[in-house]
C-alpha cells in the first residue's frame, strides 16, 4: 500500500469525541496514515454484532492493513488486549470474541497479548483503551516500527466468541438476525449456499421465497435474499422491514430448502 491502512470499527457513536480522539492518536505517531470508518454504530456493548460486521467486512481491506475493534464492555478488567495477525491483515482490538470468528477462520493465524508495560504506553485510563492502548499499538504498527510479536507475548487462542452459528440439519437452516442495517433490513447468519436456491424463509408469522433481488417483490412487501455480505437478509421493498414487522436482533429465522 501506497499509505498505512487503519480500519476503525466500534460502538462509539459519532456524537462524542471518543472516534476523534482515537484519529487524532494515530495521526500523531503516523501521520501518513489513512483511516477508514468502518462503522461507529455497533449497538453499545453488542459484542457478537461488531463481530459480525468485522468477519463480514475484513476481506475488503488490502492485505497489510490494520483493524482496529472496540467493542469492550470489559475495558479496565483483566481481559486481555491483543494482537492478530490473520488472512493476511492485522486485528487489534479487546479478547472478548470481538476478534475470534476472523482469527479462527484462519488456521495459520497468530495472536500476541499488548504488554503496555513493555511498550513504554503510559497506565491507561480504566474506561478508555481505545485512545490509550489500541490507537496508539495500531499507529506503531502501521507505521512499521512494531511487528505484531513485539508488542507482548504469545497468545495460544483467543477467548471463543462472536455471532452465534446458524444450524444445519436436514433441509432446514435454523439461524437468527444479527443485525439491522440504516434501510431496517434484518441480516442474519445463514450463509449462501447452492442448496438455499429456491428456499423458503420463514420469520414471526411470514413465509417468504428466497429470490434474487429487491425488485422482485411488490412495493411494500417483505422479501427475502441473498444479500452483498453472502447472507439471508429480509427487507422490505421501498419500506423498512424492522419497523413492519416489529421484529429485530435475535429474532430466529428458518430456511427450508426447497424440495427436490
């Protein structure tokens, strides 16, 4: 990359300083650095969530870049803050399960627990470790002065974590939606497969067939798809499936697959 790639994702919000003040750290140490704003709108504390849009988006990034994650209801406790190397890119971030789906899927990953002492850091705050610990780390190893093993020692696994799985069993699909987008679409966890083609998708008290696009369906009525993260995703055409449905995060969903 022509310029270090720092990703920030977290469940800051936009209205207080917190993101600014994290830009504003890794500017300081690595001035040349581009930051992209993954997303500041991880519902507060919903760790299995920022997990998901971080497993869903990584891919996106060029190889080299750094993924910065805070979600971290456990900031100040004794879990640890760390380092992987994964997919070719590096993750910093809390070892709450933040990080773990990413980690996990890739069996040559490694990870490393952030030693303040040893980096020279001053004592973090008790609330804020994504100014005091995370920008700073991300900065020093954009800039290329750290190497992931530099910054503490070797973490033999991360704390297990994230979204939960979707189910298999027969031809039915059990999963649940993670997620509600800006446009109330609900997203879930059931991945694209050849055997969802021709499904049904079954939410609350709706039946839907999986089809191909938005279009497919009438103004303002739900459908069901294969959405841009390789997901089902329900929406509703022209309109906001979260609010006609009254349905959202949790809520399971069934994908019947259709019969042969």
């Amino acid at each position: 990359m022509a310029r270090p790639l720092i990703a920030l994702l977290t469940d800051f919000g936009t209205t207080d300083p917190f993101v600014g003040i994290m830009k504003a750290v890794v500017l300081a140490r690595c001035p040349d650095a581009a930051i992209v704003d993954l997303t500041h709108a991880v519902p507060p504390q919903a760790v299995g969530e920022g997990a998901f849009l971080l497993e869903r988006s990584f891919r996106w990034f060029p190889g080299g870049a750094v993924l910065v994650a805070v979600v971290d209801p456990g900031v100040g406790t004794t879990r640890r803050a760390v380092v992987a190397e994964a997919h070719g890119r590096t993750l910093v971030g809390p070892d709450n399960g933040l990080l773990y789906p990413v980690v996990a899927a890739d069996p040559s990953a490694r990870a490393y627990a952030i030693d303040v002492a040893r980096l020279g850091l001053p004592v973090p705050s008790r609330t804020f470790h994504g100014r005091d610990v995370f920008a700073p780390v991300a900065a020093e190893l954009a800039s290329g002065r750290l190497r992931p093993p530099d910054v503490g020692p070797r973490v033999d696994a991360l704390v297990p974590g994230g979204f939960p799985p979707s189910i298999q069993a027969g031809g039915v699909t059990q999963g649940e939606v993670v997620t509600v987008d800006h446009f109330g679409n609900l997203i879930t966890n059931v991945t694209a497969h050849p055997s969802l083609l021709g499904a049904t998708v079954e939410l609350g008290s709706s039946s839907l067939p999986l089809v191909g696009t938005y279009g497919e369906a009438s103004p303002g009525a739900l459908v069901a798809l294969i959405n841009a993260f390789d997901v089902v995703e329900i929406a509703q055409r022209d309109g906001n499936a979260e609010r006609f449905t009254g349905l959202g995060r949790g809520t399971k969903v069934l994908v019947r697959a259709a019969r042969s």
